[in-house]
C-alpha cells in the first residue's frame, strides 16, 4: 500500500525543517515563537523512516532482512558521500572567494577533522541525519536478520525507542543528542507500523489529540524535555498522514515527497545568503514577518534549484 498522506507529510516536514536553520537568533517574541515547532520535524522524518522500513521488512517476509539492508545502503551511502564531497568544495570555494583560508583551518585538525567528517556528517550541519539514519537501519535490519520474530513484535520496539530517548534528554553529547535521538524515533516508526491498523483511525480523534499535544509542546517548553514532547507529537501526526492517505495517488503530494530530499540538502546554500542580505539591510531584533521572509526565501530556492538541476532526488525515508 502506498501511503499518500505520508508524501504529502514529507513535503510539509521539509519546509518546517528549513526553519531550523534560520540564524537570526536576535529576534522579537513573535520571531522565536513562528519557529517552535521546526525542530520537531526532524523526529517526523525519523518516525516515517521507520514506518516504511518496518513495512518493507514485512513485504520481504523477515527473511530477506539483509536484502532490505542492501537497498537502504544503495540509497543512502551514496548520497552521503556524494554530498559530503560537495560541500567540502562548496566550503572551500567560498572560503577562497570570501577572502578566507577555506578548508585549511580544519584541515590542520588532521585525523579528527576527517573522522568527523567521515563517520559523523562533519562535511555539513545536515548531514548527521543521513549517516545516522544509515546506523540506525544497520542496526534494526540486522537485528530482525539475527532474530526475525522482532519485526512485528508490539512492545519491543516501543521499549527500546523510550529507553534511547531517555538516553537522549540526559546526554547531550553527539551519541546522544543525534544518534540515539535518531534510534528513538525511528522505532517509534517502527512501532507505529505495528500497532496502526491496531489503533483507531479516525481523523477527528487524532486531530483533537495533535491539537492537545502541540498546545502542550507549546506552553511546556522548557518546562519538559524537548524531545519528549515530540515524541509525543509524532504520534498523532503520522497517525494523521496514516489516516488521510488514499488509494490514488496526488501529483501534488507525490511532488511534494520527491522534492523533500532535495529541499534538506540544497536548503543551507541560501540560508546563509538571505541572512546575510537581511543584516545587511534590517536592524535586529528581528520579527515575525523577517523570520518567515527568510524561512520561505530559502524554501523556495531550494525547492526551485531542485527542480531546475533536474535531478529530483527521490525520499531516503
């Protein structure tokens, strides 16, 4: 089955995550507040990640889990290397351009720089997610290879995904603030996967419990971890792609997922020169009109250089 609400998902997780990355971190109340919930969308890529792998594992029937493996690996390393490349070059390129030293200083960091680079997405602020998400699918396909009874096991899943978020609130190094933050929430996927066709279904029940968990997410901000509360956000949002999607497919929505990718990659290139345009002209703090000015600045060039290199990069999730 395909899941058209979960294309239409990936497009509006893209947009929100670009939101992350807007820099203007001197803003009015109403600047901080139009990008409270960015961050969450990272989860939500997760969760659908492990949605559909715990889905493929199934069509495989548990028994091909190292094939499943394969083909995630095809998909993923080679857009991480690729990509990894190519900021390396787009970083020194402008360092020379800018009058700067380039890659020099880092490089003279020696092994780390590369190691880091190499093993933890260090080329670009968004590329832990994809070397993370190849861990992370590593790990579970090779657990379901070695004991096949796990891939639809209910409660299994769900217990290891609490158990990495609480790994992930009380460590904020790189292990815990990225990758077990990473496992925590593709195993919600996975659970979700599980237990959906379980679980009602109706619109307006979920609807009226997102509204309940984003209002919470909102006002207890601060108050409780961050990653808990989207942790329980993502429930009722991919509940919701779950429940809207339909038999036939939408060309927007299937617009939407085959651009996702290449909104997350293209995205920090001009992120970096509209915030500078905007200091240039405006004076901080900065509002709520700037913040979204940039936010869809970005979004929107990224989706047009997407579209226009003629390389839609199809969905890792």
């Amino acid at each position: 089955m395909h899941f058209t609400g979960i294309d239409w998902l990936r497009g509006v997780a893209a947009f929100f995550i670009v939101g992350c990355h807007i820099g203007l971190l001197d803003r009015t109340e109403g600047g901080f507040a139009l990008t409270h919930f960015c961050d969450m969308n990272v989860g939500v890529f997760a969760a659908i990640s492990g949605f559909l792998l715990q889905t493929s594992m199934i069509r495989a029937s548990g028994r091909d889990a190292i094939f499943v493996l394969k083909k995630r690996i095809r998909r993923l390393l080679p857009i991480y290397v690729g990509w990894s490349l190519f900021y390396l070059l787009a970083r020194w390129g402008l360092g020379l351009i800018l009058g700067g030293s380039g890659l020099s200083q880092e490089c003279k960091e020696g092994g780390p720089f590369w190691v880091w680079v190499v093993f933890g997405g260090g080329a670009a602020c968004i590329l832990w997610f994809i070397v993370n998400l190849l861990y992370v699918q590593t790990a579970i396909c090779l657990s379901c290879w070695k004991f096949p009874r796990l891939i639809d096991r209910p409660f299994v899943p769900i217990f290891f995904a609490i158990g990495f978020l609480a790994w992930a609130i009380v460590d904020s190094r790189y292990i815990g603030y990225y990758t077990a933050r990473l496992f925590a929430f593709v195993l919600l996927g996975w659970s979700i996967a599980v237990w959906y066709r379980k679980l009602p279904n109706g619109i307006g029940g979920w609807t009226a419990c997102l509204a309940i968990c984003l209002s919470a997410h909102f006002f207890l901000r601060g108050l409780v971890s961050a990653f808990a509360l989207d942790f329980v956000c993502v429930i009722p949002i991919l509940m919701l792609a779950i429940s809207r999607s339909a038999e036939k497919s939408s060309v927007v929505g299937n617009f939407l997922a085959s651009t996702s990718m290449g909104v997350y990659l293209w995205h920090p290139f001009f992120v970096v020169g509209l915030q500078r345009t905007i200091v240039k002209y405006v004076s901080a703090p900065y509002s709520a009109s700037i913040i979204l000015f940039a936010w869809i600045g970005t979004y929107a060039l990224a989706l047009a250089t997407t579209v226009l290199i003629g390389k839609r990069c199809q969905s890792i999730m």
